[in-house]
C-alpha cells in the first residue's frame, strides 16, 4: 500500500539533543495545521502521509542574459 503524499518544501533540520526535519505544507495537514504551516516530518507521518517535496517556481526558470 502506497502513503499518501503531501506537497512540501524542506526546510532543513531542526538541530538539538534529536534533530529532526522542517517542512512547509503547501495544504492544509488535517483542522491543526494550514497550508504554508512549518511542521516536523514526524507531525506529517502522524498524519498518514509523506513529504513530497515541490519545486519552487524560480527553480524552473531559464535565465539567460
């Protein structure tokens, strides 16, 4: 069985005596947490899903001068 997906930009890591992962959700994570709320990933897999990380917009961009 597949974990449903939640789109999210990483953030990095939380540092202290156990680091963990920030992320930004880019949708609501049940009536807690709305969308661009910065949760760990340990909060999105308590919710039944994973991470998908988005690509930023300017990441698709080619600039030329």
């Amino acid at each position: 069985m597949n974990t449903p997906t939640i789109k999210a930009i990483y953030n990095g890591m939380q540092e202290g005596a156990e680091p963990f992962e920030l992320w930004t959700i880019l949708e609501a994570l049940g009536e807690d947490h709305p969308m661009y709320s910065t949760v760990s990933r340990r909060t999105i897999e308590r919710h039944g899903y994973q991470p998908e990380a988005a690509t930023l917009m300017a990441d698709n961009f080619n600039v030329q001068c």
